[in-house]
C-alpha cells in the first residue's frame, strides 16, 4: 500500500470512528432523557396575548384580567389592581424551559397523583377568547419539592420543581397592587418627577418644593435639611402602600377630610392622598384623586408618611 493509500486510509478511519462517537453522544439514552426533561408548559411566543387567568382550586377561584395594558383581580364582581409584576412573573414562570420528565403517559395515574380534574388545582390562560394553557396541578412528591402536573386534555403526567403553587394557593390579596400610586412600580412616576410635595396634617402644613437638585422646606422650620432624608420621605410616599382595600366605605366620605398628601409633578399632573384620622390603633383609611379605591393604611406605615421637622435635620 502506497503512502497516498495508507493516508486516505487514516483519514477516513478517524472520520468513521468521529461519527460513530458524535452519533453515540447525541443519542445516548441519557442526552435522549434530559432533552425529553426539558419543558415548557406555555410557549414563550404566547405570553404577550395572555389577557385572562382562572385559578380554580377547593378553597377559592380567582381571576385575573388585562384590559389596556392593566392587570385587574376579579373579586366578588369587583376590579382591583393587580401586581403586574407578580403577574408577568408568573406567566414567564409558565413559559420558562425547566426540567419536567415524563413520569406517566397513563390515564390511570391521575387519581393517585392528584390530577383528577375535579380534585386538582386548575389553571387556565386565555388569549382572545382562545385557551393558551390549561394546567392541572396534583399532588407533591415524597419529598415535596417537585410536584405532579398535566394539560387537562392529556394524559401524560410530568413533574417539576414546585414553584407555581406559591402563586396560586395564596389568598386573592396576595395579587393585589395595593400602592395608592400603582404607576410607582414600573417607576412611571419617581422622586425625580416630583416638583412639589405638600402635607397637611391637622394644625401643620409641610411644604417640600424643588430647587434645581436640592429641596426647600417651608411650613416648618429646619435649621439644616437633609437633602437625602427628604428624598427618602418622598420615595416613600410614592411607594406606599395598604393592606387591603375598603369596600364599605366611599372615596368622597367627608372622613378623608383630616389630612392630605399633594405630590405635584413635572409634567402638569397632580396626585391627592386623602387620609381619615388614625383610630385606636393609628391606623388610617385613604384615597387617591381620580380613582374610586379606599385603601387600609396600618399604623406603621401612616407613622412614615406623617413625620415632624426634626425627622428632616442633618444628622451630625
């Protein structure tokens, strides 16, 4: 055999023998399994025209609904906010490739493993009138971390690391946005928009009016401002938020006449925080200009939004 011959020889046994090694590693039944693993519930092509989302369960049903761009909780006919945040977390939760192997492909399975449509938790996505998703979810494993789940038209029977069900089996509140300034939680509205923030609290009025990065303070007199202090103050009103929201009484109820907070933005747009008088405990019901809401304020957080003018001096 000539050289040339014994080369082409070499070269195309290590070709072969490349093959076979490459075709050995892709279809190895272990790489088979974990590809098989690896699933998404919801494909991620669809998470922009979710608009619904019923969670059913023993203990209680809550939904969900988008309408221009807004999350709302269904509620006993009523609309509240909802966490968009929480929302979208949840949502991407469903439509993220994570490892869910295949544990049964048999109808027989799903009364042992909870997945009885009448027994298990429910959870279905609309977009459009059409159904995205529609997700059972039964019973947990020995060990409790990966829970049994399968599309209510199928049989096939997979489980997961269970994080879904800390969404779901949750009270409706838990969803609720319950800042007086939902808009603050995209960052819509921040400290740097604010121009002017007045705070009328009984006898006292505070006045906190922009001047170019620094704040003047008029109303109440401090000898030396902490710039930072006030920036933290009005972080904090842009943030607050209650506890729940008060069905029982009206926005316009003359009680809310006791205090107010006036945020004044840059851009021409004014908020008014109406406060009723603390009770026993100090806590406060409020509502917000152009929204019918009636918010349950608890008393520590009512304690940082009405604060006296030592809490403004520079701290040496």
């Amino acid at each position: 055999m000539t050289y040339k011959n014994r080369l082409i020889f070499l070269l195309s046994l290590i070709a072969g023998l490349s093959l076979l090694y490459a075709g050995s590693f892709i279809f190895s039944p272990q790489r088979i399994n974990t590809r098989s693993a690896s699933h998404t519930w919801l494909d991620s092509k669809l998470t922009g025209r979710v608009t619904k989302i019923a969670v059913d369960s023993e203990t209680q049903n809550v939904e969900l609904l988008k309408k221009n761009d807004t999350w709302f909780v269904i509620q006993n006919g009523n609309e509240y906010p909802a966490r968009k945040t929480r929302v979208e977390d949840f949502i991407n939760l469903l439509s993220t490739r994570a490892p869910w192997p295949v544990r049964s492909t048999s109808a027989s399975s799903h009364e042992r493993l909870g997945l009885e449509a009448h027994t298990a938790l429910r959870v279905t996505l609309y977009g459009e009138n059409t159904v995205l998703l529609d997700l059972l979810l039964g019973d947990t494993d020995i060990s409790g971390l990966e829970i049994y789940a399968r599309e209510y038209s199928k049989d096939e029977v997979r489980s997961g690391e269970n994080r879904v069900t800390t969404y779901i089996t949750g009270p409706a509140i838990a969803w609720y946005n319950l800042r007086l300034i939902p808009e603050s939680e995209d960052g819509a509205l921040d400290v740097e928009s604010v121009q002017r923030l007045s705070v009328y609290n009984g006898e006292e009025n505070q006045i906190f009016s922009r001047r170019n990065r620094d704040w003047d303070i008029s109303g109440i007199y401090v000898e030396d401002p902490a710039q930072d202090s006030i920036e933290n103050y009005i972080r904090n009103i842009l943030n607050v938020e209650g506890d729940n929201f008060a069905d029982l009484i009206s926005s316009s109820d003359p009680v809310f006449n006791h205090s107010r907070i006036i945020l004044e933005f840059g851009n021409g747009r004014v908020i008014t925080l109406r406060f009723s008088e603390p009770d026993e405990d100090g806590r406060r019901l409020a509502s917000v200009s152009g929204s019918d809401y009636v918010y349950s304020i608890p008393a520590w957080v009512s304690q940082r939004l009405f604060r006296d003018a030592d809490s403004f001096e520079r701290q040496n």
